[in-house]
C-alpha cells in the first residue's frame, strides 16, 4: 500500500507546537482543483459559527450557524445570499452501498503531531477509492465536529435534487461523500492533507497552518441586511 507523503517535517512540527484546540480557531488551507489554478481559503471557527472565505475579510464567504444548521452563502458582487436549511434525509440510494476505511503506513520518518501520530486512511465505497486523507487524533476537535454538522447540513440538500440526477451520472463515492456517508474524514481526526478522484474533480487540500484562541471581529459573522436572500429551491425546484 503506497502513501503520497504531500506535507513537510518543517510544516508537521510547526504544528506541534500549535497546542489543542481551544475557543475562536483559525485554520488556513491550499485547495486545488483539477483545472483550476490553486488557491488558499480560511476557516474561522467560534462556539456558535464557522466561516469560510478566501482569506480576504471582504470577499464572498460562506457562514454556517452551528445553533440552527443554516448554511448561507455570501456574493457580494449580485448582493445575494443562498440560504441552505437542514433537512432529514429521506432518500434511498439508488444503488447499494458498501463503504469502508483503510488504513496504511505513513512510514518511521514520520514525526508526532502535538504528541499525536499522522495516519494515513483510504476511504472506498464499493471498491472504489473516493478519497484518501493524512489525519491526526487529537488536534482540532471543535474543528472537525462543525465540518460534520455543516456536511451534514449539505446531505439534505444533496438529497433534495438527488432526483433529478440521471443514473448515468450518478457514482457511489458522489452518493456516500454528499449524502449518505458524509463526513468520513473526520472520523479519524483531523485531516491535515486529503485528496479526492475524478468524482470530485480531483480536489485536494492541504492544511498550511492553524492558530487557536484569537481575536475575531464580529463583523466577520453578520450577514448584510440589504441582500437578496433565497433557497436553492427557489432556483432549482424538483419537480
């Protein structure tokens, strides 16, 4: 079993000396996507929001409020916000699912995380990779509970217009990562590097670096009262 070793020692132990998670966390990410030119985002964390932007406190960013589940997202440039409301998944899979988690070997020269060892996990759903992460236990607890409970949040969507995707394109790691299974990469940890396959557009992420206990301005997590705000179904009705 091969592992992409795609961090850094100097970026690991950098980390190590970050300390656990604690109120307000800051965590910034490399993205890239197949096609598209790499770019950073940042997640800022508090007890009650999780925003995420492109690292600019002015541009278009998404907000998840952890207490009602409400995902909005923000486009400055119509003055628009996409409202997205939990909702219980009450679709079946159209096909069978089998998912599953391996694990591998990231090898000796691999050092502890804040006392923490990296792992490396594969994540499969009917035999077929969908994505593979580097996680370590232990480090951003908080951080990795928002991600699932605003995945979570996107599963009722996800099924919503599950409908009206044909077969043809429908695939068992789109069903389990958006809908059925989410959040598996954080079952294990938090994962610090992930990459997914041709389902996702070959998405890749990679932690560059976290700071916990910091000041935010909370300007950061209002909506703007003037902008239109709207449901995706509103724009895309099942029929």
């Amino acid at each position: 079993m091969y592992v992409k070793k795609i961090f850094l020692l100097g970026f690991l132990l950098l980390l190590g000396a970050c300390g656990k998670q604690e109120t307000n966390t800051m965590v910034l990410f490399a993205e890239a996507e197949q096609g598209i030119e790499p770019y950073m985002t940042r997640t800022i964390v508090t007890p009650d929001y999780m925003r995420i932007d492109y690292n600019q406190d002015d541009d278009d960013f998404i907000l998840f409020d952890r207490k009602t589940g409400i995902i909005y997202s923000v486009v400055h440039e119509n003055e628009t916000i996409v409202s997205v409301k939990p909702s219980k998944v009450d679709a079946e899979s159209p096909m069978e699912l089998d998912f599953n988690i391996e694990k591998g070997v990231l090898g000796e020269d691999v050092p502890d995380i804040d006392g923490e060892t990296p792992a490396y996990y594969r994540y499969t759903a009917n035999g077929e990779v969908c994505f593979e992460t580097i996680s370590v236990e232990g480090i951003l607890p908080d951080v990795a509970t928002v991600y699932r409970e605003y995945l979570k949040s996107l599963s009722g969507e996800h099924a919503r217009i599950l409908p009206t995707v044909p077969a043809g394109m429908q695939n068992a790691c789109d069903l389990a990562t958006n809908i059925f299974a989410y959040g598996r990469q954080y079952e294990k940890g938090f994962p610090i590097n992930e990459w997914h396959g041709e389902y996702n557009n070959h998405y890749k992420r990679q932690m560059i670096e976290y700071k916990t206990n910091i000041e935010v301005e909370p300007e950061l997590f209002k909506l703007p009262e003037s902008y239109h705000q709207y449901s995706p179904a509103e724009i895309a009705p099942v029929q």
